[in-house]
C-alpha cells in the first residue's frame, strides 16, 4: 500500500491464516488517497478490506486505488486490475476492471463508470504503476 499526501488510515483487522481460511485484513481509511496492491499467496481465500464512511471496498487479488474526500462526503474506488466487490447500505456490487466507482454520503447507490483516461495519467498513479513495473506486477488499465 502507497499513501498519497495528507491520508489517514487505521488497521482494524489483521487475522492471520489457519488450516481453515485465509488471512484477513481490514482497514479504515477517513481522508486521502492510497494505492493498494493485493497479492494472493497460496491457496487459502484471502479478504482485503477497506471501509471508507462511504461504502465498502474488497479484494482479494487486485491493483486499486480507494480516494476519500471528507469534505464533501464522497469515496472513490479505481479497479485497475482485476475487480473489486463494492457494499453500501443495501447494495453490493462487483466493479469490474477498468472502471471506477463514486458513492456519495447524501446519494443511496453507487455510481459507476470507466476511468477516465485523463485520472490514470496523474503523476501520482503513474508513479505507482511504475513501481509496481518494477516489482514484475501485471499492470491492468
């Protein structure tokens, strides 16, 4: 995980693996954004969790990014590789791939679209695909 400027998160969760399931790791992220990196590492289902005060952002092998803006009570999820499972309220969706997800404290559902190609060109999520190059990560969108 990356951390852009003037982000806050907390651990909330950390459960490691057993012969039973996979490891768990939650997160609660209040402000900012950050640039997450999922990594499967054996066979178990592992579950990677952000909670923004907007909805619900889970993964479980997958590059993305969870933006937060407090002042007006909005949360963004980026699906850069692979899809993420987004819950607000009552609903529960799958964003897909290449797309990116807005929910609004003041609106019930969450609304999607694909990313704009101009988001993906920002120097601070080319910085991150750079690093992740370097790593040996596949890319996504």
């Amino acid at each position: 995980m990356r951390l852009n400027h003037e982000t806050m998160l907390e651990f909330r969760v950390l459960q490691e693996s057993d012969e039973n399931s996979g490891s768990v790791i939650s997160l609660n992220q209040q402000t900012g954004e950050a640039y997450h990196r999922v990594v499967s590492t054996d066979d178990l289902q592992n579950t990677y969790r952000v909670s923004t005060p907007q909805m619900e952002i889970e993964a479980t092998g997958t590059a993305f990014i969870s933006a937060v803006d407090a002042q007006i009570g909005k949360s963004r999820a980026l699906a850069l590789q692979h899809a993420l499972r987004l819950k607000k309220s009552n609903q529960e969706l799958d964003l897909p791939e290449g797309n990116i997800a807005e929910a609004d404290i003041n609106v019930e559902e969450i609304l999607v679209e694909e990313i704009d190609k101009q988001i993906l060109d920002t120097s601070w999520i080319k910085q991150n695909k750079e690093l992740d190059k370097q790593a040996g990560h596949d890319l996504g969108v």
